[in-house]
C-alpha cells in the first residue's frame, strides 16, 4: 500500500522516473494526506521536483487532470492488491489481507495517510471529474469482492450487497482510525465483518456459523 504508485515495467527498473510518474506520484502522496483542496500546484512541483511548464506538458488540463490521473493510478494499485489478496484462501483470509493492508499502512504513515480514492471521491466542486474516477476504482473493487464470495456459494445478489457493505465498513474504519489515530475501528470492523460474513458461507468452504 504504501508504493501506491504503479510500479516501474519491467524494462524500467534501472530508469528514475521522469517527471509524469513524478507529479503522479505525488499528487497521490498529497492528495492522501491533505485533500484534494489541501493539495495546491506549488506544494506538487515542489514534492516531485518538477518545472511549473511540466505539469502542462503532460497534464494540459493541469492540477485537476493531474489529480484525476493519479487517482485512477492509486486505484489500479489498489484493486490489484485486492485482487491479490483475493486470490488466496477463503474470503476471510481475503478479508483479513485487505484489512491488514490498511492497519500496516497508517501504522507505518503515523496514521497521516487515507485512502486517495476516498480523497477524490469527496473533492466535490474542487475537481468535478474526480467523484467519478473514484467510482470506477469502488466499482472494481466491488466486482472482486463480489465475485470472491460468489465463488465461495454465497448467492450472487447477497455476494454484491455484502461486498458493498465491506467496501463502506472497511474504508469507515480507516477515516475513523485517521482521526483517532487507533487501528482499534479497523479492528472492531474486522471482527464483525467476519461474523457476518460466515452466516452467508455454505458449511463446503470450511467455515460453519456459530
């Protein structure tokens, strides 16, 4: 979580990052710790030591198609993590990853940085292509989680509304863990969700109600 940005292809290991991954790069760090009104055009150039004329150049809609960029960027980043996450055990480990991921990263950002998706998806009039560039990372991650579930034989519909439900509850905790500086809202989150969850399981994937 914390190498939000994508990571370099592989050809591009050895190569610094020019100045679009840059500006990228921070505008997800900023906008995650301040906002997207909090983050202005200098405090960009000046985290990413890029020239004022390359945030035009590569982004001629300037700092909101930059952010908007960099905002599908996170997404991606994100919905490949839990697509990894996913991919492995039962839909509890998977819930339990993803969990996890958030309590380690505000743990390791002193509890200063949230989720950018959720930063862009509350900037309203600041930039008001950003709620939609939420929407598809939201959308994804739903999809994943839905299908996760389904595939586990909890029923299709139910799988979508309990994949919402742990997209909303999830990503609560961790504005609630922002401002209490507490990991303790992602971990009451996490137990509840478990119970839930394994009332919806069929006895076959290992997990009975109690």
């Amino acid at each position: 979580m914390n190498g939000l940005p994508q990571d370099p292809a592989p050809d591009d290991v050895h190569r610094p990052p020019g100045p679009r991954q840059r500006l990228i790069t921070s505008a997800i760090d900023l906008v995650r710790r301040r906002g997207v009104a909090g983050t202005g055009v200098t405090e960009l150039l000046t985290a990413s030591n890029t020239a004022r004329g390359s945030i035009y150049q590569h982004f001629p809609g300037g700092k909101q198609q930059l952010v908007e960029e960099s905002t599908r960027v996170a997404g991606q980043v994100l919905t490949a993590a839990i697509a990894a996450a996913t991919e492995v055990g039962d839909p509890l480990d998977a819930l339990e990853s993803f969990v996890r991921m958030w309590q380690e990263t505000l743990t390791t950002t002193d509890f200063t940085a949230g989720c950018p998706v959720v930063a862009a998806a509350l900037a309203g009039h600041d930039a008001p292509g950003l709620p939609a560039a939420a929407a598809e990372a939201f959308t994804e991650w739903n999809d994943l989680i839905a299908t996760k579930l389904a595939d586990s034989g909890v029923e299709p519909g139910t799988a979508r509304s309990l994949a919402t439900f742990t997209i909303s509850a999830v990503e609560g905790a961790v504005i609630l863990a922002l401002s209490t500086r507490s990991v303790r809202p992602l971990e009451d989150v996490h137990r509840h969700l478990v119970e839930l969850v394994r009332l919806h399981l069929p006895p076959r994937c290992g997990v009975t109600p109690e």
